[in-house]
C-alpha cells in the first residue's frame, strides 16, 4: 500500500503545486526581497555570527510560511476524499516527503541570493550543503504535522508561527552550531556528533509525525 | 475527606522550610549560604516535570481511550505544571542574582531549556482556547501536547552538549552531590522532592475536582 500511494500522493502535491504557479512564484518573491531587505539595512561586510543567524532566521521564517500552506487547501470535500482514499501514513509521509523536497529546493534558493547580496563566507560548502538538507528535512517533519494541527483549529498563521517556533528550537540550535563551524571551515570531525544529533531528530521528528497525524485525521 | 498524602505533602514542606533553613550546610566558594535554594528551587521544577509528565501520560490515554475525562486530567496537570513554573522562576532568578550577578542569562541551557518549556506549554493553551468542539480540542491538543513534549525532552538532552551549563555541578561550579555526600543536606532534599510533589498532586487534585463540576454543570 505503501509503495504504491506514496509515490503517487509525491506527484498529486507537486501537481497541484504546479498548477497554481502564482504560489511558488510568490515565495521566490518573498524570499528575495527578505534576503534584499536585510542586505541592505546591513550595506556592508557583516561578521560571521550575525551572518550566521540572519539565515537560519530568515529561513525558519521562510519554511514555517511555505508548509502553513501545505494543509490549507485540505477543503472539508478534499478531506473526505483523502480519507477514504488513502491511508493516514501514506498520506502524511507524502505531504512530509514533498515538503522535504520543497525546502532543500527552496533552501539552496535562499542561501544562493543571500550569499550573492548579503555575501557568501562559508568556507566549507560540503558541511554548510549537507547541514541545508539535514535541517530542511527535518524541518519538513515538524512543519508539516504543525501545520496539520494549525488547520484543524480555524488555520490562522499566527496559531502555526506559534506552535511550531517553540518545538524547531532544539533542531535549529544544533543547525546553526554545526553551520558556524561550516563557516569557520572547522574540520568535520568537531561536526559529527553535531550531524548525529541533527539525523537523530529527523528519525524522530518523522516517527512521530507519522504516528501522530493517524489521530488528527479523523474526525 | 483529606487524605493522608496531603497533611504528609504539608508537614515535609515545613519541616524542609524549618530544617532546610537551620540546617549545616557545606561551605563552598560561590554558593556560600545560597546553597540552601536547592531545598526549594529543584523541588519545584521536578514538580513541575511531573506535572507534565502526567499531563502526557493522560494525553496517550485519551488518543487510546477517546474519554473526556483523560482529556480534562490532561489539561489540568499541564495548568498546574505551568503555575509551577512561576515559583520554580522566580526561586531561580532570585538566586541567580545573588551568585551569578544577573536575575537572567542566556547562557545556561537549563534556564533555555525552561523557558522553551514555558513557551511550548503557552502554546498549548492558546491551541486549546482556539478550538471550539470539545472532542475536536481533546484530540488535538493531545497530538500536540506529546510531540512538543518529546521535542522538549530532546531539547533538554541536546542543549548541554551545545553550551556548558552555568549551574552548580556544571562547568566546575561546584555543587553538593558533588562532595560525596554530604548527608545533612541530602536529609532535606529528598523529603522536599517528595513533599513538592504530592503538593503539586494535591493542586491537580483540586483542580480536577473544580473542572469536573464546571464539565458536568455545563453538560446536564
């Protein structure tokens, strides 16, 4: 069962997401007028911590609002027809799957503009690359079951901002450890119990994800 | 009908607030006579770890069960959990301010890791207040209350490998436990983990009671 929906649940988010262009184009617009704002307000060279956490600021923003999209278009018909068509896991590893997708993508968008604008002074791109992907993943786990419970409680954004800030602050903290020594050109082996931790949290992050979304589900 | 755990929960309290205030404490560099915040600052955040662990405990029971009633325990005990919190502070920042020079610092993974606590639970009741249909409510919050506290659970293993912790018995500060027993206090501490504990069940029970009468009164 798995196997067989998985895939296709992938390729009914991407589908839909295509379709309706004008969103993705919007959060291409967001996340570079972001990155130019703090660009400029800085206009000069800025020290590596300060760089440091600019961007994982700017991208918890950027993934909490993508992924509050990600239930919204769930219509009381739509859900119906989910449940009745798909299992809870399948349909949950799906939406966890395509967002992980969404924001590794939407990720390396970020850095690319913000080290073009703001200035890229990472020295070791092999670390920074993998931190990137390590954390988006993760990152799509937590979102994508807030963003389920933010829209079964009247979907307003602030709700979603609110309950996901407090529970990406242990994966975010061990990012922006691991990104600093990235920055720092550190050698990796002061980076791997950093990068263990960051795999651990995905294991978990979607376990629980996948276990959880079964009760959110019915209703 | 009071029951025995109650007047014991009482008695301990006093008897750590008479003791714990008289007793012989260890002199040591730092601490000196604050020390004596151990009897009452630690008790109350394991009380309160215990309220939220009993909070979750009833939010896995209710997402098996589908009852009311394991919802209300739920809430209940993540309330008082959070009313805790406020003495746990301010014991905290008061002693803070007399050894470490500052009523709050960011530094300590112990104090972040608090207050992502206070913080993942205010969420907690702003996700209830926003969800009308009760069945609704109880589902969710449960989800949510059980992934926030292991996230939180995580967060308290992780935070001391990313930062040394300022608290005594980190970072070379010195702390009882870490002289080898020494008995006498350890004669007030434990009593007083106890005592804080069954207070906090004490509070719960209470307020069960009060929210049981207000579910009925609402429901007939």
């Amino acid at each position: 069962m798995l196997k067989q929906q998985l895939p296709a649940l992938i390729r009914k988010e991407f589908l839909l997401e295509f379709r309706q262009r004008s969103t993705l184009a919007g959060i291409a617009v967001y996340i570079i007028a972001t990155v130019f704002i703090s660009a400029l307000s800085f206009k000069q060279k800025i020290h590596p911590i300060v760089w440091n956490a600019l961007f994982w600021v700017i991208f918890t923003f950027i993934t909490v609002n993508v992924s509050g999209k990600s239930f919204v278009q769930e219509t009381k018909g739509k859900a119906l027809y989910n449940y009745l068509y798909y299992g809870a896991r399948e349909f949950i590893l799906g939406k966890i799957v395509y967002n992980m997708i969404l924001m590794a993508v939407l990720s390396l968008f970020t850095f690319f503009f913000y080290g073009w604008f703001v200035g890229n002074i990472v020295q070791d791109m092999g670390l920074f690359m993998l931190v990137l992907l390590f954390s988006s993943t993760a990152f799509s786990g937590v979102l994508s079951l807030m963003s389920a419970i933010a829209s079964k409680s009247g979907n307003n954004m602030s709700l979603m901002a609110i309950l996901s800030f407090p529970v990406l602050m242990p994966l975010l903290l061990v990012s922006i450890k691991v990104s600093k020594n990235a920055i720092d050109g550190l050698a990796w082996s002061v980076s791997y119990n950093y990068l263990l931790i960051l795999v651990m949290l995905n294991f978990v992050v979607i376990t629980l994800a996948t276990l959880l979304f079964n009760y959110l589900w019915r209703e | 009908m009071i029951k025995w755990w109650k007047i014991l929960s009482v008695l301990i309290i006093l008897y750590t607030l008479v003791w714990g205030l008289l007793n012989p404490v260890p002199k040591l560099a730092i601490l000196h006579e604050s020390i004596r915040n151990v009897y009452f600052h630690v008790p109350i955040w394991f009380a309160m770890l215990f309220q939220m662990g009993y909070s979750v405990v009833f939010a896995v029971k209710h997402l098996y069960k589908n009852d009311m009633r394991s919802d209300l325990i739920s809430d209940q005990a993540a309330q008082t959990g959070l009313f805790l919190s406020i003495p746990g502070l301010l014991t905290g920042c008061m002693w803070a301010k007399f050894t470490w020079g500052t009523w709050w610092t960011f530094e300590d993974p112990k104090l972040n890791g608090v207050a992502i606590a206070v913080l993942i639970y205010l969420a907690y009741f702003i996700l209830r207040s926003s969800i009308t249909d009760e069945l609704k409510r109880a589902r969710i919050s449960a989800v949510y209350n059980i992934f926030a506290f292991v996230m939180m659970f995580v967060f308290i293993m992780i935070l001391p490998r990313l930062t040394d912790s300022l608290h005594p018995g980190n970072g070379n500060n010195p702390a009882f436990g870490k002289y080898d027993l020494d008995n006498s206090m350890r004669t007030v501490f434990y009593p007083a983990v106890i005592g804080w504990v069954l207070l906090s069940l004490w509070i719960l029970d209470v307020k069960k009671r009060l929210a049981t009468l207000k579910y009925n009164s609402e429901n007939d």
